[in-house]
C-alpha cells in the first residue's frame, strides 16, 4: 500500500470533509490507503480496470464516470502519470462538486507541485499537506476556474484516427506499433487477440493486410482508449474488451496474438507488465499459435519468452525498437 498521505491530511492536516453528501473520487489507486474516507458515502471513479475491479472487490462503489447531473458534496482528484488527463480529471470534479471541497492528491513524480502552481492561479488554496515525496491540497471547486481544462472527448489526429487526452500515443501513431504492423505476415489465421490494444491501429492494420482473419478481440484496460477504439475499428469481426490484458482470456483459443505492451507504472519503468502480458499470450494460443510483438530494445523480454514458447525469433525492428515473434506455446505452461 503507498503513501497513506490523504488519511494523514485528513485525520490531523487540516483537511476537512463534509459530514454529508456524496463524495467523487476521480482515478484512485488500488494500493492506495483509502482508509479516512467514508466508505459508504464514495463513489470510486476509474477508467483503468485493475484498479476498478480492486476496488470493487474490497466493497467499494466503483463506476467510470459521474452518473449524468450527479452533484457532489465534495470532490478528490488522484493525480494520474498525464497532465493533460490530470487538468481533465481536476476539470470534471470541480464540476460535480460545485461549491464543496475539491481534493487534489499527487506524488512529485506525478506533477503535483506544477499541477498546484497553475490551481493558485486560478483559484484560492484552502490547505495543502506534504508527506512522502507528495502533496494533499485542497480548495473550493469552481467550474468556471477549470472549465477551459475539460476534456473535449475523442478527438481526429493525423490520418484521422480518433484519441483521446491521457490515452497511450495520442498525439500520433506510436512508432512502435508501426514497426510491428508492417512486420506482420499476410496470414495470422482466423482468431487474432490484440493485448493492450490501445486505441486501435494494431487490430486496425491487421483487419487491412491480414487475410482470412474472421475475428479480432481487442481487450485494453484503459476504458477512455477503449472508446476511441471503437470509433477506429469500425467493423463487425472486431470484438470489444475492457479488461486487463494480464488476466483476460478468450472463450476458445486464439490462432495469433498481437501486441505492443506498456512497460510503465505510473512513471516507473516496469519490466515485469510485459513479461505478464507474455505469459497471458501464451495461455491463450493454440498449440500451433503465434505471438507478435514489438518492445524497446533494452528490454529483456527474450528470456520470458523462452519460458513461455519453443521458438523465438527477432525479425527486425531498428536501433530503439525491436520486432519478436514467438510461437508453439509450451504445453507446461498452458
């Protein structure tokens, strides 16, 4: 569990909650110490399925978005790894909770000092708590102060892909996921899974050049990236999955699994969420399945892939990326 700076700010930092009303809780963290907020009064509000099914599972209510004209007592923003989702997040609660305290927790690493040097500009500083590498401030939400900050929704990008502020690669195609598309053969077989399918040009390019593909199932745990996803891919073999890609499985087994999988948490590099992504692609294959993937090529992936699958090969990439293929499952590990 981190930090336990938000109970500490309000159990003896100054920060006060209403006694009653509903309380949003925007982008809360499953290894956060949640303990000083009234349970039965929060609504946990999520996007990212591992922390949604988390929490969910310790009894909290969980939902991905404010149920419509929803008002709140009170409003806790938990600072995400984007500061453009970030601003949209402290935008949305400043909304909902018109008028009571809004909330804002980060790390350092996660952009609070800058994030509270463009709050003050906009609005008074009620309180503000530092404890382990982070802050706790508070103010009073005012729509107004942070309408300009809202999110405009999925929105075109060059080529006239849909994304979404926050989302991975919003800006422009991840090269990345380039490399790995215009490696793939013309013949995947008819059952293709995308793991961390993003919002959607890998299954997108498959569905282009990949013959006899009769069904794509693109399983992200980012629900806003799922929804841009959905506007990308518009056809009907295509199959939609708001899961997290380690634990997800399909109702029979797939032919080839595609995938550029994330190597952060939050913004710490994290080998082991690829190796996982690995390991659950190899529980999903046929006997005579394939995995593609693409990974930067200081990551040491080779050897889980071994663990996982009798033949490995790298077919290319450049001097940042790498393009692997890994195929036949081992039978022990399925």
């Amino acid at each position: 569990m981190t930090s336990s700076r938000l109970s500490l700010a309000i159990a003896d930092g100054g920060l006060v909650l209403p006694e009653d009303g509903r309380i949003a809780v925007f982008g809360p963290r499953a290894d956060m110490d949640l303990s000083a907020l009234p349970r039965g009064r929060c609504d946990m509000i999520t996007g990212f399925r591992p922390d949604f099914d988390a929490l969910d599972a310790d009894g909290w209510i969980t939902l991905t978005s404010p149920p419509e004209g929803t008002a709140y007592g009170a409003a806790v923003v938990v600072l995400p790894r984007a500061k453009v989702r970030a601003r949209a997040l402290i935008a949305r609660a400043a909304q909902v909770a018109q008028g009571g305290p809004l909330v804002i927790d980060g790390r350092k690493t996660e952009g609070i000092d800058s994030i509270l040097r463009e709050c003050r500009k906009r609005s008074p500083i009620a309180g503000s708590f530092s404890k382990a590498h982070g802050k706790t401030v508070w103010l009073t939400a005012d729509a107004a102060a942070f309408a300009d900050w809202a999110s405009p929704g999925p929105a075109p990008i060059a080529g006239g892909h849909f994304t979404a502020p926050g989302v991975f690669s919003a800006d422009a195609v991840d090269p990345a996921s380039v490399l790995l598309a215009d490696a793939l053969p013309g013949d995947l077989g008819a059952h293709v899974v995308d793991l961390g399918a993003g919002w959607g040009y890998l299954a997108g390019r498959v569905l282009e050049r990949c013959a006899g593909v009769a069904r794509i199932d693109l399983v992200e745990a980012d629900h806003d990236a799922l929804a841009c996803a959905r506007l990308n891919v518009d056809d009907p073999r295509a199959a939609f999955h708001w899961a997290d890609a380690t634990r997800w499985r399909p109702g029979t087994a797939c032919d080839a699994v595609v995938m550029n999988p994330p190597f952060h948490t939050g913004r710490a590099a994290d080998a082991d969420l690829g190796r996982s992504f690995i390991a659950a692609a190899g529980a999903m294959l046929t006997a005579r399945g394939c995995l593609w993937m693409v990974a930067n090529r200081h990551l040491p992936y080779e050897a889980t892939l071994s663990q996982h699958f009798t033949q490995v090969t790298e077919l290319g990439g450049d001097r940042r990326f790498k393009v692997l293929s890994a195929a036949r499952p081992s039978r022990q590990r399925r």
